[in-house]
C-alpha cells in the first residue's frame, strides 16, 4: 500500500469522505423553513409533485433514482412563474428492499437533503413526504417502520412530526406518513375539522383507492386503517384532492385511474426513480416507466389545471377532466372491514342469474385496469359461446410483461349467498377453456369461502390447470383481492402467504389443459364432503359448523410471465342441497383433492 506523508492511501481516503460528510452536514443544519410563510402565497400559484424517486448509490437504478430527482429539482427552479413547493410524495430513498445498512440509509438522506437545499437556496419549499422505504433503521421489506424522520425533516422544514400540515393561497395542504396509528388519526381530524371552510388537498404515499392490478389491492394500508382514513378525509366536505404514489405507474395508467368519490379526487403520480408495475400501454412508446413530475395549477378556490411532465421525453401531458366515478358498491367491497360489510347476499340458498342470462346481475366485479386496445384483463358477459340460452361469463387475463414476487393478475367476479340449509351446499356448472398458454401456471379456479356472520368457517380452491404444473403458489394471486378476510391469506413482504387451516385442495388436477380446450365440461362439486375429506382431527365435522353464508368466486389467473394467458367461460352456475355420498366431479370423472 503507497503511503502519504507516513499515513496509507486508504487512511486518505477516509478522511477526505469523512470531511465531505461533515461538510454536508453543516451544509444541512441551516435554519428549516418555516412553513407559515407560505401563508403570504397569492390567490393564484403553481406547485409540482413528483414521488417514488428512491434515491440511492447502491445500483444502477436507485443512481438513475438520484439523478431523475436532481434534474426535477433543476427544472423546478428555471420555471416561469416559479413554483411555491415541490413535495416528493414517499419513498424518497433507496432502502434496497430493507437490506441496505444504517449507514447507506444516512447518506441517502443526506443527498436528498443536498439537492432539496437547492430548492430552498431559489425560494422553492421542498415537502417531504414518508413512503414505505422511507428509514433510518434498517428494517425488513413489509416490517412496520419504526423510526422518526422528523429529524431529517427538520433539515428543511420546520416541523414537529411526520404528520403536518400548511396553507397557501386560499388551499389548506395535509401530509401524512405511511406508519398511521392513533395520534396521526386524531391529528387530522381535528386539523381538517379547523379547516372545513377552507379547500383542502391530501399527500401521502399509499393509494387509497384501486388502480386495477392485483398486487395493489392488499400492498396498502390493512382494511380497518384505510377505511377509518378514508372516511375521516370524506367527512367535512373540504378535501378536495388526495394525491398519492407508490404505484409505480405510467402517465396513462395514472391518467385513467383518478377517481371521483363523493367529490374528491384521488389520484396516483408515476414513479420518478426505478421500478414500473405493468399496466399494458404507455404515451409515446415511452415504455412502462415514465420518470417526470406533476404541475399542479390552482386559482383561487380551483385547480385550474394538472399535467405532467416527463424527463424521458421532455413532452408534457394534461390530465383529463373526466374521472372514474367510485360507485357506492365499489366503496362497500373496497372498504369494507367484515365479511358481512363486504359480502352482501344476493340470494336465500340460491345463485342468483347463475346462467348470466341478465348480464351480471347479482355478480360483483372487482376493479381492473383495461388498457384501450387489446386488453389484458376481461370480465363480461358476452352472447358467444354460451352453453345453453344466450349469454355466458367470459374471463381473459394475459401477461403485462413484468414478474416477480406478487406480480401475477387475476381477474374475477363473486356473489354471495345466505344459507339456512343444513344439507351439503352442492356447486355445478360448466366450464370451457380458450385461449390458453400451456408453458405458464395460468389457469381457471372456482374459490368458495364459507362464513358464520363474520368468522370463515373453511375455504377452497379449485384450480383448472395442468397437471404437471406446480401451482402451490397461485393461491397467493387468488386470494389476494380478499386477503383481510380469507382465512388462508396472511400479508408477508409482496404475496407471501401462510394457510391458517392448513390443508386444503389447491387444484383440480388435470393431465393436459390444452385437451380441455373448446368444449364444455360439466362439473359438481360438494362443499361439505370435500371439507370432510381434508379437515384432518383438529377440525369439526361438516354437520358441526355454524354456517350462515357462502361466498363464490369464479376466475383466472396469469403468472404474468412471457405470453402467459388463460381464457375461460363460466356457465349454468347453480347452487342446491344434497346428501354427503355426491362426489366431486368434472364430466363424471372424480376430482381429485390434493392437499399440500
């Protein structure tokens, strides 16, 4: 090792980054900006909101992260007229999916706080918002934060909490942090009740409501949280916006999932650092990640108007007047927080338009993004194909071209119905596979999940696939859009999963799916006898159970992989009451029950 002056080149090197990091530091502990002075904004400004930067040294894409959000920062002060704040909606860092140490976490902060100064330096107020990477302790992917930001706030803004709020012009502004507990609850709704005359706008980093994919169904708050939260920010009539990130979505995708409810507009702001979720379509062949920033434009009491610019491309889209309307079924299935909320019968001992004959009456879609040409997720009733009178249910889900850990997709639609029969609930109807992708774990399920008021009793998954095909797995797609309610689905970092009952059929095997296609096969399945064949000792006997409810799903699901896809239709669904000798069985063949 060369020596300098008696000391080693890496003692040197040292004590030059060592003095680069004081340096920063001193550069940082300037005085925070104290944010009533953005009381004195005029009646008519501008303010930008970019989120999801993940700014980083670690790889190539959270230094893409760093380097997205300096050119914002800079493009942000050459504006004319200038913006009154920037706010970076969560996951400010790079935390390397909870693997990166304290020390690389501290010095992503530390640039953040670099670049956002500069901001500071040309009158223009960063507003740091905190995401689910958002750390100083190196915590888990999916574990609970539980550090304070505030002091790497503090850098910038003065502020006491997370949590905070400010006016500018005649709008109120709220901000708040993904860890959400009672005294953030408390908080706003006494700070939004203080403001109820005034026109509100939320940040935070998770969406509220959906945005079509499945992944983003259960990867946000849990159920009671983001209902409670929800209702607290619809319950004075001054909120106006809730702008969220954490997506990772396209313009496009997040031109067409803002939402209307009661008024407010929810909408989600693509991703500025790495990472893109696959929604199938993007503006300008821009791909699936389109790095910029939202302009928001208010005057007075109204926001004139929002685009959004992409530093891809440097092109700047308008958002679209238009807005999805979140209908009062929608909100009932999204918020809901017990079975019972969120499952509302339809029929006694009965399906209800079973042979689709009356469009999707009595069924329940949930939410899936369609993109306008050729779409990858299809739910509907068609007049083709139909077994038996005119109509039948016709599902299709198709690769969006990226994997990984939660990324497959279902697409699906449920009903529930009351029981006060005690004989053995039977299911029958028929099937028909088309288009299908035998190289992937795609297939078609019918799930039952079986309540007393609001306690599941049992579950089970029949899933149309190969054979040869492990779908252990799967489970995790299917169950997720239901997972604060499942009895299997427990959340784990992305999709992983645990049963709580343990055993349970998987599928229904069969040797090659691809024999199946465009044909009808009948099926029937016993609920009870099947519960009885895998309870094992520590379960009750069917005759036991306290049942009052049955909730049926029919679907198909993608791994997402390739040209992965699965088409499938669902006719002649019927429910009755039979004795426990009816078998199981597809075209009178006996069904067989694995169990894992």
């Amino acid at each position: 090792m060369k020596r300098v002056y008696g000391l080693s080149l890496s003692l040197v090197f040292s004590i030059l980054l060592m003095g680069s990091i004081w340096l920063e530091a001193k550069n940082i502990e300037d005085k925070p900006f104290d944010l009533k002075e953005l009381n004195k904004t005029e009646n008519s400004f501008t303010f930008v909101v970019t989120a999801d930067s993940h700014i980083g040294f670690q790889r190539k894409d959270t230094r893409k992260g760093r380097d997205n959000y300096r050119r914002v920062v800079e493009e942000v002060i050459k504006m004319n007229p200038k913006p009154k704040f920037l706010v970076i909606d969560g996951d400010i860092i790079a935390d390397s999916l909870g693997k990166l140490p304290e020390e690389g976490l501290r010095r992503n902060w530390n640039t953040f706080v670099e670049i956002s100064r500069k901001l500071l330096d040309n009158g223009i107020v960063p507003i740091p918002v905190r995401g689910n990477h958002d750390k100083i302790v190196p915590q888990r992917l999916g574990q609970m934060v539980l550090d304070d930001l505030v002091g790497v706030f503090r850098r910038l803004i003065d502020v006491d909490h997370e949590y905070y709020s400010f006016d500018a012009g005649k709008w109120h502004f709220v901000v708040l942090p993904v860890p959400i507990g009672e005294s953030v609850f408390q908080w706003l709704k006494e700070d939004l009740q203080s403001h109820a005359s005034e026109p509100t706008m939320v940040f935070l980093h998770f969406n509220l409501l959906p945005v079509g994919l499945v992944q983003l169904e259960y990867y946000t708050y849990p159920k009671p949280k983001l209902r409670r939260l929800v209702n607290i920010i619809r319950s004075y009539g001054n909120v106006k916006y809730v702008v969220s990130g954490h997506v990772h979505m396209g313009i496009k995708a997040s031109f067409k999932t803002v939402w209307d409810y009661e008024g407010i507009k929810f909408m989600v702001i693509p991703a500025l650092g790495p990472g893109a979720r696959p929604f199938g379509e993007e503006f300008d062949n821009l791909g699936i990640q389109a790095q910029g920033y939202a302009i928001f434009k208010v005057s007075g009491e109204n926001v004139e108007w929002v685009k959004y610019k992409s530093v891809k491309n440097n092109k700047v889209y308008t958002y679209p007047k238009t807005t999805l309307k979140f209908s009062k079924a929608m909100a009932q299935y999204w918020l809901a927080t017990t079975p019972m909320d969120r499952y509302p019968v339809v029929g006694v001992n009965k399906i209800v338009n079973g042979d689709f004959e009356e469009g999707l009456k009595g069924w329940f879609v949930p939410f899936k993004y369609q993109e306008d040409v050729n779409p990858r997720a299809i739910v509907e009733v068609e007049s083709d194909n139909a077994l038996s009178g005119e109509k039948t249910l016709h599902l299709y889900s198709r690769a969006r071209g990226l994997t990984g850990g939660g990324r497959e997709e279902a697409v699906e639609a449920f009903q529930a119905i009351k029981l006060n029969d005690r004989r053995y609930p039977v299911i029958s109807g028929a099937i028909r596979i088309g288009r299908y992708n035998p190289e992937g774990t795609n297939g078609a399920f019918i799930r039952v999940n079986v309540f007393y008021k609001n306690t599941p009793q049992f579950g089970l998954i029949y899933f149309f696939g190969n054979d040869s095909v492990r779908v252990k797995g799967r489970e995790r797609s299917i169950l997720s859009s239901d997972r604060d309610f499942n009895p299997f689905f427990r959340f784990r970092a992305y999709a992983r999963y645990r049963g709580l009952w343990g055993v349970y059929p998987y599928r229904i095997g069969i040797a090659n799916l691809k024999t199946w296609q465009d044909k009808w096969h009948k099926f029937t399945i016993n609920l009870g006898r099947d519960y009885e064949m895998i309870r094992g000792d520590s379960k009750p006997p069917y005759e036991e159970l306290k049942l009052d409810r049955i909730v049926l799903w029919l679907g198909a699901v993608n791994d997402n992989r390739g040209d992965s896809e699965i088409e499938v239709w669902f006719d002649n669904i019927g429910l009755s009451f039979r004795d426990k000798e009816v078998v199981s069985n597809i075209d009178g063949e006996m069904v067989k029950l694995q169990i894992p």
